[in-house]
C-alpha cells in the first residue's frame, strides 16, 4: 500500500505539545481548472532545482487577535479616545508610515518589512460577520458565508478536486490543536495517533517487518520518530539515519516556538530521510496554532507576550526554511476568527469584534501595507469597524496566485485575487 493510499493521517508530537496530522493527498483524477500562470511568476505543479514546490503555512491567531494594537493607527486620534488605558504610547510603537505602525513587541518582524517580504492585509473579514468563536472560526476554516453552513474545510475542497499541485507526498500537517480546521472531512480521513499502533489495528504489516514489506508506511513512522526525538531541543545534531546535519535554526522556548520547531523539522527530515522524501515531493500546507488572543481582561501584558511570540515565531520559521532553500517557494499567512472592539472594556481589555489585520510573508511577497486602513470615526452602529477585505480574497490568492488553481471551485463564488506578490 502506498503513502498515497492513506486519505488521511496523523501522529501526535507529543514532546512539542501538539498534535501533527498528515493527511495524504486525495487522488481523484477530475481535474480542476487552473489559471494560465499564478502571479508569483513561478509554476506551482513545478518543482524548482530542489524538488520544492509552492508550500502554504497558515498561523492560526486562536481567540481573536486585537488588529488596533497590532497595527495600530496612530495618526488617528480617535484611537487614544477609544483607548485611554490600553492604546500603545506613540513613543513606543513602530512607525510603518505617516498613519500606521506595529506594537512594540513585533520588532523582530522588522528586518522581513525592510526587506519588503512582509505584506500587511487590513480590514478583513467578512459580510455579516459572527462573533462567536466557534461559529465564526467554522466561517474561516470553510470558507462560507455568514449565514452558510459548509462541511469540509476549504483545504479539503481545493485537495478533494486533485492534489495542490499535482506530486505533493501528503495535503499538510496540523500542529498545535486537535481540530483540523481547513483541512477537517475529507474523504475517509483516518486519524493515525500512533503509527505502529495504526499498523497493527489496521493488519496491514507487523512493525517488525515495515521496511522489508511495506518501505513507505516504514518512513512515515520513522519520520514520526523523529519528530518526537528532536522536539526537545533547539538545535538537533545529526540525522540519525543519513548523517547529513539536521537544521541549524535555534526555535524560541515557548509553545509556539516547539510547534514551529516540529514543523521544520518534519519537513527537514522528511528531505533527507532514507532517500524518500515526504517533503522534497512536498506537503502542500501546513497550520499552526497560538492560542490565547480571547484578551477580554488585562489585555496589555498578555498580548504583548502572544506578539512577541508570534514575531519571534515567524523569523525562526524564516530561518528554518532559508536555511532548506525553501523560503522563496513558501508562502506564510495569518488568520482569527475575528478581531475586537476599538474601543477597551472596563477590565482593560476588549471584546469580541470585526475586522483585523493579518499578515502575509515569504520570499516572494509584495510587501508593505494592503487593503483599507481603519477610519476609526466611522464604526457601525454596534461601534465596530467596517469590511473592506473579505477573507476569502486572501483564499484566493493562494489558490490562483499561488497554487494556480481556480478559486471559484473552491469558494463557491468568485473572489479576486490580491496583489499579495511579485511576479
């Protein structure tokens, strides 16, 4: 039986704290229409020298980012009359332009900006927006309307039609939750907690025997082997199986950093592994999960920390994947399933809102600051923001501009792709 076979897998990295799914890619052979050339200028179903192709990392900001002191609309002085108690001190923040600037603790985001590899998407969300966190996260993780109820995550749609692109080893992984979110109901998803343990149950082979009668399914657990050996530490020695040297890159020390850390390191492994790469064939997505951004009390100290976090994250990924040749060929993009009030609560904090910022990076990003700026004297009558962005434009973006694939299909209507990269 081959990797390809198996509709979907998983295995727990357990040392990082998280769960890592890995979904293989669905086979079915009607083809999706694909647009003539995806705007990054690079055909996604084409390896480059390496075998790389277009890779997707979503990073789930998991309770509700606060876009405004995220990026914060200094200029505007609504903004410090909205936030008396938590508004981020003009001598503080980071100046972008003449109207908007980062949060203190995204600093080490900034070599990514200068180097115009960071695009800031603002105002997004969507029509009618939800802000329930279950309903509203099922809205992103769909890709539905407001008032539409869809089963399958919009991952599972774009791989249901055919692979993204057509020669990747598995769909993507899953780290740092047990939801599957874009990636939940595919077809006979099959959740492997436990490789040996799935090889047992399942009678296909005995463990003893993986790699004599069954070569792949015994990669796939010794790669999970090695995910778990290596979580622990920053920066692992060897591989064991091939004595190439393993990634070099130092991960922050935090829950994020080791789902991150994991991450990289089943895409490094899985390149040098026993001559079978599950990444150099290549996992279409990924998703990553940061939890705690519900900041309805105390919100200054807790998001402060969840930033720096985010921002020291996101170099390290950047590292780990320049580091692989892999960063021109990786696209790395934040969601939430919503944003929060302008204006701060009494228990210094703020309550669930519409629109927020996201961010977009990789080698071949068009940096610097998109979609509509937040006029802060012009919130709706429940004193939130207005849409300017719907989600499902950064969707299609990565579908046609990135994968080269038809986004209608996917999302069920049309949405324009944004200017996101370079050609």
């Amino acid at each position: 039986m081959k990797r390809r076979d198996f509709l979907a897998m998983a295995s727990v990295a357990s040392a990082a704290g998280a769960a890592m799914w890995l979904p293989a890619a669905f086979v079915a052979e009607q083809g999706m229409a694909r647009v003539d050339e995806p705007a990054s200028g690079v055909s996604p179903g084409t390896p480059d020298a390496r075998g790389y192709r277009n890779l997707l990392i979503l990073v789930e900001l998991k309770g509700g980012n606060d876009g405004l002191n995220t990026v914060i609309p200094y200029a505007d002085p609504a903004y410090y009359t909205l936030r008396k108690n938590i508004g981020i001190k003009r001598e503080q923040l980071i100046q972008l332009d003449g109207r908007a600037a980062l949060h203190p603790a995204l600093q080490p985001l900034m070599p990514l900006w200068q180097a115009r590899e960071l695009a800031i998407v603002q105002g997004v969300s969507y029509a009618q927006p939800n802000l329930s966190h279950f309903r509203s996260i099922e809205i992103w993780d769909t890709a539905s309307r407001a008032d539409q109820y869809l089963r399958e995550g919009w991952l599972s749609r774009a791989f249901a039609q055919r692979p993204v692109p057509a020669g990747f080893a598995a769909d993507g992984m899953v780290i740092g939750s047990a939801e599957m979110g874009p990636l939940a109901n595919g077809a006979d998803t099959i959740a492997l907690m436990d490789p040996v343990r799935f090889a047992r149950a399942s009678r296909l082979v005995a463990p003893g025997s993986l790699h004599g009668r069954n070569v792949e399914l015994h990669h796939v657990h010794d790669v999970a082997g090695d995910i778990v050996k290596a979580a622990p530490f920053a920066r692992p020695a060897t591989d064991a199986h091939d004595g190439q040297s393993a990634l070099k890159t130092a991960f922050p020390p935090s829950a994020f950093g080791a789902s991150i850390r994991t991450a990289m390191q089943a895409l490094s492994t899985g390149d040098n592994l026993q001559g079978l790469p599950l990444a150099g064939e290549g996992v279409a997505a990924i998703r990553l999960t940061l939890n705690g951004f519900d900041t309805h009390q105390n919100q200054p100290g807790q998001h402060a920390a969840l930033l720096a976090q985010l921002a020291e994250g996101l170099m390290s990924m950047k590292a780990a994947l320049v580091e692989m040749g892999r960063w021109d060929r990786t696209l790395v993009m934040t969601y939430s399933e919503f944003g929060r009030t302008p204006r701060e609560n009494l228990g210094h904090g703020t309550d669930h809102g519409t629109v927020a910022p996201h961010f977009v990076a990789g080698g071949r990003v068009r940096g610097g600051l998109h979609g509509v700026p937040p006029v802060l004297t012009r919130l709706d009558g429940n004193g939130n923001l207005p849409v300017s962005v719907d989600f499902r434009e950064m969707y299609a973006t990565v579908l046609a501009s990135w994968w080269g694939l038809d986004p209608a299909i996917v999302l069920r209507d049309r949405f324009a792709p944004l200017p996101l990269l370079r050609v």
